[in-house]
C-alpha cells in the first residue's frame, strides 16, 4: 500500500474511529493483498510509511471475498469485478485475507 493511501486510511480512521471503517481491496494476489491488509491491520511492514507501527486492527476485505460479494449489488459486482474472478486465485486471496484477520483484526464480527 503506497503512502498516500496509507495517510487516506490514517485519516479517515482517525476523523470516523477505527470501528466505522472498513478496507476493501483489491490487488491480484494474494500476497499483495495479504501485505495492505496487514498494514492497515498490524502497521506497515516496511516501516516506511505514515502507519509504521499503528495498529489500526481494522476490518479489511479484499472484493471478491463472499462477505463483500454478498452486500454488492449483484450486476455490478458481474460488470466490476467478475471478469477478475474469473482469473484470480480467489481460494488463495481469502485463504490470505482470513489469516490477516485473525492474527491482527480488531473488529472481526
């Protein structure tokens, strides 16, 4: 996760409480998805940027995740994402994304 959006996050955690927020992404691989959702979770793993070493524990899913599918209208996420599913490693995402959670979540429901 580059350090603007870091920042973004840090803001908006801070203007509307780590409980009121959740991240959704949507890299194509699961490590790449494992490593922004462990900085908005644990803190940045580099160290580098504006959450290096804030642990914001926040909800965070990547998009094709049922728990974001399921709250998506069902055309758009087909129009959006679903040519992406159909491509990606989806198991491994949220093999990946649930790890994260578990180990750093704060808001896991």
């Amino acid at each position: 996760m580059d350090l603007e959006n870091q920042q973004r996050v840090k803001d908006l955690t801070e203007k509307h409480g780590a409980e009121n927020v959740v991240v959704i992404l949507g890299a194509a691989e699961a490590e790449a998805s494992g490593l922004a959702a462990e900085t908005v979770t644990a803190g940045d793993p580099t160290f580098a940027g504006p959450l290096a070493g804030v642990q914001l524990g926040l909800r965070v899913y990547h998009a094709v995740e049922p728990e974001f599918k399921g709250e998506v209208n069902e055309e758009v996420f087909d129009d959006q994402i679903g040519m992406m599913e159909m491509v990606l490693d989806v198991d491994s995402i949220i093999d990946e994304m649930k790890s994260i959670r578990s180990e750093h979540g704060k808001f896991n429901d």
